[in-house]
C-alpha cells in the first residue's frame, strides 16, 4: 500500500499518526479498516486492542509496515472516499489540478480546499495520487474530508457549466477579477504550468501581482492566495 | 558544506541547478566562490573551465559533492550574503520566524518575501539555517536576494519601533486590520505557533478565517495570505 498500484488493487490507503487517527476514528471510523498501534497508543487513547481490526504491535512491526521514516505509533489501513458524483461549478467552486506533481504540494492542498471549503477538488491522471503517504501526511486529516476525483481536464474543462478560472503569470491582476458564485479555478504543475492544449478552455487568466524579484510563486501558496481572494469577497 | 557547522565555519553554502546558477552569475558573480559542472554545463552556456574557479568534473565527482538526491549538472559554492543591518519597521515590513524548522517551508518563505518585495527576514536561532541545500532549492534562487539574519526575537522584537503584528489562531480577521506603513510580521513554528513568551511582545494578532473543516493553515500559506494582504492595500 506504499504503491499506487497496491491502493488501488485494495482501494484502501494508509493514514499515519496520531492526531490523523484520532479524526479518524471520530469523524469517518466506516472508513477504517484496520489499526495497528503500539501499546502506549491504546493506552493513551483509553482503546483495547481487539486482535483482528484494532492490532497491537511491536516498535519493530511498526518500522516494517510504516512508509514514514520516523513512524509515529500507529498506522491505519483506510477506504478510499467512494467516489462521489462531480459537483456543478454553477454554484460551487472547484478546484481543478493539471498536473500537481509534489507529494508535499497536494496535501498542502487539499488542506488548503477544506480549509476554505472547497468541496471537491479534481485533479489530472499524471497527478500524483491524492492517497500517497506523504500527501495524506502534508494535508493533516484533509484527505479524509476533501474528495479528489481523477480527470481527463480537457473533456472536463470543454463540459463545464461555469467558467474555468486559470492561475497563470500574465493575466488580470486578481483584485480586479469578479468571482462569480461558480466556476473552475485552475492551478498549474510546479514547473510547466498548465499544459498548452488546456490553455484554449481558459476564459479568465488570473495572476497574482508581484512586487520583488522571485520569477514565480510556489503552486501551493498561489492557489492559498486565490482561494482567499475567491472567499474574502463572499463567493 | 551540506551541514550548518561546515557552513558557518566557511561562511559559504553550495547552490545546485542551471537556472539558479545563471542567476547567481547575472545577478551576484562576486558572491561566488567556484564552480564545478559537467562538460555540457559550459558548452551550453558558453563558459570555459579555468581549472581553478570554474571547474570542470565528472559526473561521478558531481555525485559525490551534491547535496541532491539527483544532482543537476552544476555545483556553486557561493559566500553569505554579508550580514545587512537591520532596516526600521518604521516604514518598511519585516518578516519574522519564531522556529520554522521545515527546510521547504522556510525555502517557499523566501521566495514569498521576494516575490512581495520584503526586504529582510529576521528568524530565530532555533529556526532552520537559511543557507540548508533543501532551503536553496525550495527558495528557487531567491536565497540570493533575501537575507536572513538570525536573531534572539524576545529582545528583538521588544526594541521594535514598529508594531508586531501575529499570525494566530483566534486573532483579528485579517481583512479588518489596517496595516500601517511598517511593522514586524510574526509568524510561528509549524507545530506550536508562536511560542507563549513572545506572544507577549504582540500588539496586534490576526487571522485567516477558516470556512472548512482544517485545524490550521501550513505556515508558508499562511506566510503567503498575509503578504498579499499587506501588498493589495498598497503597504
């Protein structure tokens, strides 16, 4: 389950640590499927181990099953989100992803989207996968509230009923675009931004001003910045 | 040089990637100590090895002195900035890190800080050493332009003539602070926020307000939220 592969033949993830587990088990337990934790955790969250669903093991079993390099107490095997039905942009915002490569980028992300309640987020296929273990780690719990939903984004982009709001360098300063109560905003890869064949389902390019010198802004905190313009103004 | 007692003792870090390096030779030649690259690195930018300052190597040599996990053609070793006074809050805004420890958020801060026109970034000892490799190359260059200089905050911030205005959790919406011309930008450790005996040098705590599910924002998001909101009104 440390492989794309393995999640998706299981259609399970692995979600690690304790405050994520603590979530877990309060706000989504139909989605666990199993927790194995060292003692101290049972202890500590006043749990009893049941020797099939909830597992006591050893530090040394701990090492061997968790994908962190510093394992911290306890992993859980957990279901994927069924994949729900697209949202309308008409009157949601969406956040849509073309090519989000960086583990730590994506789960910044989608704590970003649950942080500004963003209830869904689409991403391209050459994403990396919104349940790899440091993307799950990076969004602090988000994962297990913000669904993503793998996309082809031209066929997505051309469908769409609201209109597909791009991040890109040299567009309308953002302060100076009016969100309208829907549409797709678009963030592009770290390094090539969006792909030029998706650039043609664009209507509105949006850009954050720059008032220095760096060439670019991270794609994470860009899209931090455009999903608090989007809310700060009530959309 | 990959580790903070080598860099302090040479006063000198090492800078790794073709564009960096472009830059540095653009913008800062007289910062650069030598340079040692693979043959296709001078051919491609037009440079000729002079067997002292500019080095040519092998990839096998490259592999051993690069701090990446897959090292990019080129190794700079380049001196600190030299320490810059520290500016006035009076009329300009100071970024300031109580205990950044992740060497990718502190990288993506000082590209935020240049992108925005900050002109200095003030951290404290326990804060993440802004001359780390991982910082360089999240920082994607803007390292060169932005220095960090390290600072005990208690009494750092108690002889600012300008006010310290936090990021926290339970403070004023941002969108409702008025930012005077100047001040100190505070921002906190990643896991704890600022730490308790400095928050009592605040004279103004602001939020981003939440409308999701989050706990909190990353720390360099947060950073990124501020900064424009401190720039798209014209401070």
């Amino acid at each position: 389950m440390h492989h794309k592969k393995g999640r998706e033949e299981s259609d399970c993830f692995l979600v690690e640590g304790v405050k994520i587990t603590r979530e877990l088990l309060a706000e989504c337990p139909q989605q666990l499927v199993a927790l194995y934790a060292l003692p101290e955790f049972f202890r500590e969250q006043a749990l009893t181990p049941t020797g099939d669903r909830f597992r006591e093991i050893s530090p040394a079993e701990l090492e061997r099953i968790s994908a962190l390099q510093t394992p911290q107490q306890v992993v859980c095997v957990v279901r994927r989100l069924v994949q729900p039905q697209l949202l309308s942009p008409e009157n949601n915002w969406i956040l849509v992803l073309d090519g989000i490569r960086d583990p730590g980028n994506m789960g910044t992300i989608l704590r970003l989207a649950d942080w500004f309640g963003i209830r869904q987020v689409v991403a391209s296929p050459d994403s990396v996968d919104g349940c790899n273990p440091k993307v799950v780690q990076a969004s602090m719990g988000s994962v297990l509230r913000v669904p993503v939903i793998v996309q082809e984004l031209d066929g997505y982009c051309r469908q769409s009923h609201g209109p597909v709001v791009a991040a890109v360098l040299n567009g309308t300063p953002v302060q100076d675009y009016v969100f309208p109560d829907g549409g797709l905003l678009l963030i592009g890869n770290e390094a090539q931004g969006i792909r030029p064949g998706l650039l043609e389902r664009v209507q509105q390019a949006v850009t954050i001003p720059s008032f220095g010198k760096a060439e670019s802004l991270n794609a994470a905190v860009a899209t931090g910045i455009l999903l608090w313009e989007l809310r700060r103004r009530g959309t």
